[in-house]
C-alpha cells in the first residue's frame, strides 16, 4: 500500500510540473503574439507616416499651415479636392495611432501634434468632423492635445 501511495504523489508531482511548463508556455506564446502583433502595428503605421511625408514632399502648400488653416480659399478646384483627401488620410492615420494605443509613444505623439497644427480646421468642419467619431475618445484626445 505504501507503494501505491509513493507512485500516486510521484505522478501527482509529475502531473504538476507538467501544469506549470505548460502555463508557463502559454504564457510565453501569448507574449511573443503580442509582441510580432505590435511590431506589425508599428511597421505599418511607420509606413503609412513614410507615404504622407512623401506626399507632403510633392505638394508642399499641404504642410503650410496658413494656407491650410484657410483651406477653403487657399486652394481651389483639383488643389482643394487634393488638399481635403490628403488631410483625411492624416486624420485617418491619427485615428489608427490612437485606436492602436500608439498616441503616447515618442515616435508619435508629434505625429498626431503636427496633424493638428496643420489640418485641424479641416477637420473641425462638421462633415469632417463626424467622419472621425467611431474611435471612443479619439475627438476629446486631439481636442485636447496641446500643440
């Protein structure tokens, strides 16, 4: 009998570290899905920042903030229509920042502050405006946000 009883705590230990290693395991899978998840985040919002600056290289008067503060008269026709497409991606790249918990990071939080300085009136025009209200709280944080 003490035999039997020896073999059942022996195999309940087992079973035991068994448990562990493989909460441990998850655990450690978890991080690291988290991690490859962020990094990809990161990578992609980075991309999206890479091809608003190259269109800012190609149309400089988009990153004059006097002109963009007046956008309604500083440009008209194609330029307007130009203009207000590439403030919405802006905010739309701002909005992916904040929905991706990204607006604190260092990398951009000036970000989503020159998008502000710049395109703030555009989107302060109400059928702007309402275009970026899904994203609970993103509207108070730019509101909010000193530049």
């Amino acid at each position: 009998m003490e035999i039997g009883i020896a073999i059942s705590i022996v195999a309940l230990v087992i079973a035991l570290i068994s448990a562990g290693a493989a909460w441990h395991s998850i655990r450690i899978a978890k991080r690291s899905a988290y991690n490859a998840l962020r990094g990809a985040q990161y990578d992609y919002l980075a991309k999206k920042w890479y091809d608003i600056k190259e269109k800012e290289f190609n149309y400089p008067d988009f990153i004059d903030s006097d002109k963009t503060r007046s956008y309604k008269t500083a440009f008209s026709g194609n330029k307007l229509t130009r203009y207000e497409i590439f403030a919405w991606v802006c905010w739309a790249h701002a909005e992916d920042i904040y929905h991706n918990r990204w607006h604190n990071d260092p990398a951009f939080e000036p970000t989503i502050k020159s998008y502000k300085n710049l395109h703030y009136s555009w989107l302060m025009d109400p059928n702007n405006y309402k275009q970026f209200t899904a994203e609970p709280n993103f509207m108070k944080y730019v509101n909010e946000l000193n530049v």
